[in-house]
C-alpha cells in the first residue's frame, strides 16, 4: 500500500496548475449590490478560490484548501474494493464488488473508454472517497422526464472512509466539482438520485443547492442543481468553505 501510495504523490510533481482568481473588490462589490446576507451581517468567506490542476496528459482535476479531486488510476483499486465492502458505503452505494468486478467496472472509465469520468477524492493527502461526472445519456433522461435536447450532467460519489462522515467534507467535495463542472465544461444543470432514506446525503444536498424534483422508482428521489447567472454565481456563500 506504501508504495501506491508514494506513486500518486510522485505523480503532483507532473501537474502544471491554473489558477483561478477572482479579485476580492470585484467580489465585495457584487456581494454588496445583490446579495441580500452581506447587508445582513452575515459573515462570507473570502476564501473562495479553486485551485484547478491540469496534468500534462490532459486530466483535469480540482484542488481546494485540504481537499483534492483526481482522475482514478489503476492504482484506486485496492481503495475502491475496500470502501465497496464496507456495510454502511454499500447500504447507501452498493453494490459490493470484489477486487475483480471494480476492475471489470471502472478499468474502461479509466482508460477512457467509457462516458462516465471517475475520480477519486483525497483529503490531507489520504485518498478518502469517489465521485464521478457524465452526461445523462439520452435513454436516462427520459426517465427523468428531460427534453433529449438539453445537455444535463449527472454525478455520483460517495466517502469510503465512513469515520469522516458528518464532517462537511461531502459538501465541500460536491461544491468543488459543481464549480468545476460549470467553470470549465459550462454545466448549468446537474442532477443525481438518492435514496429517500439516506437523510444525511439529502441534507448534504440540499447544502448544495440541489433541490428535489421528482420521485423515482426503487424509493429513490430526483434531485436538481441549477446555475445562476453569472452576477450571482460571483459572489461567495459560505458553504464553500470547510464546514
């Protein structure tokens, strides 16, 4: 395990990074003009800020405060046998997979031979999650009741690690991708199903604007982020901050 991981940490040393800042004035000003919580008091983080990386082999990945977001990589597979095994991620994501069916499925997504982008979720330089990104085929999204017209993303995730749940480390994890999604690919809607029983995730959801939209079937719901306008996806909120 001690040399996987050496392997991903030898690997930041290729990345080239982009930096995305938005000036503090221009942010203050926005805020003071449109967005009602700064007339109110309310403290907002100026730590708003996403470093997103960029390898030279093209795999773009986000990095924000004590969290990191990168392509899966063969080397993922002992981590994802383990969380996939683990009763309460399987409760919520199942199934659970033995070493050879996570390699059956996510080896394709890996060499990119499938529409779903993998990525694995690290915090304070441990892996610790999973999250992924495609866009809704077009049999999905008649399920969902979508125009086939409409370019709608989807996401999935889950923290393997289940000792770090409750810590607001989901929310931060989903934020940073949506910020990205809408940044660098221009998703303006993004949607997931989750089970009506899992009111921890919901809530964690629900913190990041996602709201519900529609019952699906198996006791699942259908939930929806939309982008704002430009103006006001300028100005920080505070859940973008650790929480």
């Amino acid at each position: 395990m001690n040399h996987v991981l050496a392997e991903m940490n030898n690997s930041r040393n290729l990345l080239v990074c982009r930096i995305s800042v938005i000036y503090l004035a221009q942010l203050l000003g926005a805020c003071c003009n449109r967005n009602p919580i700064v007339n109110k008091g309310f403290f907002i983080s100026i730590q708003i800020f996403q470093i997103f990386v960029e390898s030279k082999g093209g795999e773009n990945m986000i990095q924000t405060n004590e969290l990191y977001v990168r392509v899966m990589n063969e080397s993922d597979y002992p981590y994802m046998t383990k969380w996939l095994n683990d009763d309460l991620v399987v409760e919520h994501y199942g199934p659970r997979l033995t070493c050879e069916q996570v390699i059956a499925k996510y080896c394709p997504r890996i060499n990119n031979e499938h529409y779903v982008t993998a990525c694995i979720v690290e915090y304070k330089d441990a892996p610790i999650g999973y999250i992924q990104y495609y866009e809704i085929p077009k049999e999905q999204l008649k399920i969902y009741g979508y125009s086939l017209e409409e370019p709608i993303y989807g996401i999935d995730q889950f923290i393997g690690e289940t000792r770090l749940w409750g810590k607001g480390i989901g929310t931060q994890m989903i934020s940073a991708l949506l910020e990205y999604l809408s940044a660098r690919l221009d998703v303006s809607k993004v949607v997931l199903d989750v089970k009506d029983t899992n009111l921890q995730a919901i809530k964690c959801y629900e913190k990041c604007d996602f709201q519900m939209v529609k019952k699906l079937e198996n006791n699942h719901l259908l939930m929806e982020w939309k982008k704002i306008n430009a103006a006001i996806d300028q100005c920080p909120k505070q859940k973008h901050s650790l929480l």
